[in-house]
DNA sequence: CTGAAAGCGCTAACAC
DNA sequence: GTGTTAGCGCTTTCAG
C-alpha cells in the first residue's frame, strides 16, 4: 500500500499506522483502537502487547484521522475580545492549563467586533467538525447564538457573564460596586465619582452598568445619592483613565474619592492626578477593581478577583459539561448549569484615605 | 439560510456534504472541491453555480475531513512558556490577529518547563498531521529538535531567539544594555547596578546573558567597568525586582543608576525605593526594558520594543515560508530563512536624572 | 473478548 | 474544464 513513498530526497519519515501495530501485535485494527484508547472489552494482556507494539513502533493515532473517524475535535476554542489584555490573558492562562492537562487542545480566536463575533458563532466553520466546546470569555452570546451552538453539538460555557442553561463563572459585579461604596463611605466620603466604560458595548456583557449600580446603591444605602455628572467614561484602558480622571477634577464640584472599575484606568487615573501635584489617598481617594499586579506599586486600593482561577474554572466547568452530554442526553434540557460565582475581595492600600484631609486644588 | 432542520427534539442538524452540492449544481464532487477552494481549471459559470448552490445549503467543507484527506491542517501553533505574562500576551495576540486574518486557526499550548517543551517538539501527537507551522516564542528549540521538526514537514518560526535556517525575529539585546549604558553614563553615572535573570533558564534564549554584556560592554566604551557586585536576580517580575533592588541598595556602595532587564523588574524595583523614602530618577536612576504601558505610569526610563508587532511579524514569517515549501521543494536547505531584527527605542521619562544630585541614604 | 468491513467527507490523481 | 475513482487512517457497528 501506500508503502514506499519514493518521491524527493527531504521525503518526510513516514509515521506508523494504525495497520503496523496491528501486524505487528498479531491482532486486528479495531483491537488496536480499543487497546490504545483504554476501552473496555480488550484482554489486559492483549492490550499490554498493543501498547508495547505502539511504543516500540512509536506509533499515535493521526488526530487528523481520529476527529474525521470519531467526529471529536478533542478542542476546545475560547472567544476572546482583546487577547493582549491583562485580564483576558490572564483568564486564557487558566482556561489552557486545565484544558491542555485534559488532553485537549486549546484554540483561541480573537473577536475585534460585534461582528467578528456574530460570525464566528454562526458560520459552520468556527464549530461544527471544528471544536468540541467554546469558552466565552466576556462576550455575550444571544439565545439564538447559544441554542444554534448547543443545536450543532458543541459545548457552550462562559466567563464573566452567564447564558441560560450554560455553565459559567462570574462574580458578582453589584457587590463590586457595592464593596466600593461601603469603604469609601466608612472614610467618610460623600462625593464620589465613577470612571467606567466609554459606552455600551453591544458585545460584552453589562459588567459596567452592574458595578455602577452597585456603587450607586452601595451609597444609597447610606443616604449618598449618586451625582450622575460624576460617572466618566474610562474605556478600560489607562488613557481612558487619565482622561476620566481629569474631566472628574475638573467638575466645579468634584468628588472627594473615586471609583474606578479597572485598575488600569485607575492607573490612568494616577497619572492624571500627578500631573496636577495630587496624590491618591490624600487628595483623592482612588479605588480600582483587579488587583493587578501592578496595582501594589502605585499602592492602589482595590477590589481583587482571582481572574486566572475563573479560567480554570470555567474550563473544568465546560469539560464536564461535555463528558455529561455524551451526545445523547436530551433528558434534562440542561436545566441548572452549573454555574459559579466567584468570590472577590477589597484589598486596602495607599489610595484611599478618611474625607476631610483633603487639600484644597 | 440553514433553514428547516425538520426531525427530533435534540439531534444534530445534519450537514450538507459536498455530494449534496455536487448533486444540487448538477456537477461532481470533484468540481464542487475545485470550485469551493477557488482552484484552477473551473469555468467562471461552474464556479459561480456551485457557490451559489453551496451558500443555498450553507455548505462548508468539514475542517476534519479536509484536513484529514488534503494532510494540511491550516492551524499553526504558538508555543510559549507563561501566556498570562504581559510579553507573552503580547505577542501571541499579534500572531493571532495575523494568523486568523490568513485563514489559520491558532492554537496555543504553554510550556511550563524545559521539559514539557522538550515533549512538546518531540510527541509526533503535537506535530505531525496536527500543525503546519510552529511559532517559538522565547523558547529555544534545539538544533536536533528543530530538525526533527522540519522533517516532519512543520514549518517553524521564533520570537525573541533564532534558529539556524528558520525565520526569527528578535531584537538586538546586547544594544539594548548599550543604549541603557550610554543613557546612564550621559547623565553621569559611574557606579550602575543591574536587575536581571534569578539563574539561567535552559528554556529561553540567553537574553539576559545579552542584554548584561551590553551594559557591561556600553559601559566599558565609557571607561567604566561594571562591577559584578551589583548584578541581582529580579527574575523578571514585580516581587524579584523588588528583592534586587534591595539588595542593590543593601550594598555597602550602592549603584547611583539601575538597569533593570525588565519594565515589570523596574516596577519591583520602584516599590522598594518608595519603602525606603526614595525616588526613582532622583535617588537613584532607573531604566527598564520593554515600555510596558504601565511606564508611564511611574514615568519609567524605558528601552521601547513594539512586542505585539513582534508577534505579528513573525506570524507572517511563519506563513510566508510555509507557502514557499509548498511540501515539495528541496531546492535550497532553508539556506537564509527570513530573520528580522527589530528595533528598539529609548524613552526617557522621569526615572533617570543626572547623577551627582544623590542623596545621602 | 476479538475480527471484518463499512464508512467518516473530502482531496487528488488520472482519464476524458 | 470536468468526471471517476481511489484512498487518507481511524472508529465503529455487527458478527462471532
């Protein structure tokens, strides 16, 4: 058969087939196949011999052929907006390590757009024959989309939001906001601002407006109403920060302490602050939500989440999820996914500090 | 569009396969393949039916089974120790805008060790009939590795390091201790400590190594000679960075000037001047490496490279010598691969200052 | 517990 | 230009 392959000088080495091994250990190609993959129903010393044969041939089943046989892609691709993004980098680390460790290949395919999304959710291509499941990470992915990808056969679980009936991991942006609030009504700060998203994005879940609202009745809850002229948009980047930092102290009345729900913009932030000869926690209080490693040198206040645990999670979560639906389970219509809400907690540092010691700008 | 999936409850919709088209645009599969892959030698009318007919039936190639039978994968590894490191993210999210853009799918696998990598490149399992192409970031492949590698038909690009007869791109390190040098001696210091590697890693490309002898060779041109004394492990993040920077200070003669091989070092670095009532670029001057966009943060003296073009660049490195080796071409062994050395950029900010003005400490 | 045989859906020669 | 026909290497009924 398709033996000798005479052709050019640099003819690659040709790779033992599945036949080889099966000659080899004297049995057939199907023993061959259980045998290697740990199926019942082979004799332990038949198998013992399969496996001794594999090695010595340094055989492995073609993963081009398998997922063609099998219709498994043993993949999994994760969605992410932003893979530069301390975050999201950070979320896919977690994902990859759990994932790789399962035997699975991890893909990971960046969505610039609203767009980008919508095609590869939709488009055959990004998931029938192409992946076993998708970890959706900070992306929101419409009913229609979920039930599209659930209908062709793949997993679905996501990180920093949930979609019904799909396992996720998130944690609990109100309390965010809300843990935000308390501290810096506890310094005793009245007027607080708020640096959030630029605007909405039709792309990502609501984690801005969640965190807003949890600041906002954090300070209701002691008699503080939110001054909606002090919530700036920081586009969660460090620019984006600086600028929301200056609009803030710029405000005829502006805030005492602030909110923002990054540390990257609060970093943004900082340098704005600087630049005007302010300090964070004296002249300003300044609260960001990550705990980014970053966060301690400029001694930021902050709300930490653990965001590579989140990926871990999430990719344990989409792994069972799998192993759960063998293809064949229409019995519960996934009725309660599991669904975990991460824990988060607020680290004090240097930039917060008791109202009332502030300077006068 | 994928209209009536008629049938059960929850069984998979069923493809269209390329039999279905062929029968549809009353022609043969064969012309169906030819006409989907916009290959030669198909009447404009043909072609033009018979995506008609496909996008009629949203037909699509299954990946699996055009991979399986063409023996190309369209997939492209990055292999690279630590994804959550800013580096890392950096450049992989540069191959992955590249990659997708080019049609390849990009699947990433991190490597923890010197010997997760060694299985890596070795296992036909992550080679062979599973990648065209690999991308090596900061990892060094070993001669035998690298040619096992091409034997196997992989095509095989690095980031940060090269690889005799493969495309690289990388910076110039040595230059970047020399440009750190003569920034440092300009502003007259004589007395310069450094912040690099914990040990040697067997993993990556000696950059510390290159980057050290550029300092000590750009101070040497000055006439000053570096003392050994003052080279501490920072092993490339905050926390080392702010034990090297401890232990610099903790010298019974003190650099007035650090050059620490990393921004995220630097920051460590900062951290532990501010504990100790000192300041960055009056106290002692520091530069780091990278401008990691927290630089500006702390107004860090940094030596600029564009990581994310890195990335970028070397993902089309990688692809443009896959399509010259269409599989077949022996002619010239990989003679003078592609290799692209990268600029880099001083950036002064306020973490550097003239020497002299030292305080006491 | 094991073997024989029928594909998985597409690509690639090779004819016409 | 287009059709025919082998497989690609493995998994998986279905018999035994």
């Amino acid at each position: 058969m398709a033996a000798s392959n005479s052709h050019s000088n640099s003819a690659r080495a040709k790779r033992a087939t599945i036949e080889d091994v099966a000659s080899a250990a004297g049995v057939s190609v199907a023993t061959v196949s259980r045998a290697m993959r740990s199926l019942p129903n082979v004799a332990i010393s038949t198998r013992q011999r399969v496996v001794d044969c594999a090695t010595a041939l340094g055989y492995t089943a073609d993963p081009a052929a398998s997922r063609f046989a099998a219709g498994q892609t043993k993949t999994i691709t994760v969605v992410v907006p932003n893979l530069s993004g301390w975050y999201f980098s950070n979320v896919v680390a977690g994902a990859e390590a759990v994932c790789t460790e399962a035997g699975y290949d991890v893909l990971v395919v960046g969505v610039g757009s609203r767009s980008d999304l919508t095609r590869i959710l939709c488009e055959q291509y990004h998931l029938e024959r192409r992946t076993d499941g998708l970890l959706a990470v900070e992306v929101v992915v419409s009913p229609d989309e979920a039930a599209s990808i659930a209908e062709r056969g793949v997993a679905l679980t996501s990180v920093g939001g949930q979609n019904a009936g799909h396992p996720s991991v998130r944690i609990d942006n109100q309390l965010v906001g809300r843990l935000a609030a308390d501290h810096l009504i506890d310094l005793g700060h009245r007027r607080v601002g708020m640096i959030g998203a630029q605007k909405d994005n039709p792309m990502s879940f609501d984690v801005p407006g969640l965190r807003h609202d949890g600041l906002v009745q954090g300070l209701a809850a002691h008699g503080v109403i939110f001054d909606d002229e002090l919530l700036a948009g920081g586009n969660f980047d460090v620019d984006g920060g600086q600028e929301a930092m200056a609009a803030l102290l710029d405000h005829r009345d502006p805030p005492t302490a602030v909110f923002s729900m990054s540390d990257e913009m609060a970093f943004g932030a900082i340098m704005e602050l600087d630049k005007r000869g302010l300090r964070a926690g004296r002249d300003v209080s300044l609260v960001g939500v990550d705990n980014h490693e970053f966060s301690r040198v400029v001694s930021l206040t902050t709300i930490h989440q653990s965001v590579a645990d989140h990926g871990a999670t999430a990719a344990r979560l989409l792994l069972d999820s799998m192993r759960a639906d063998g293809d064949t389970t229409p019995l519960a219509p996934a009725s309660d996914a599991a669904s975990v809400v991460a824990g988060v907690d607020l680290i004090v540092r240097d930039s917060t500090g008791v109202a009332g010691t502030v300077a006068t700008h």
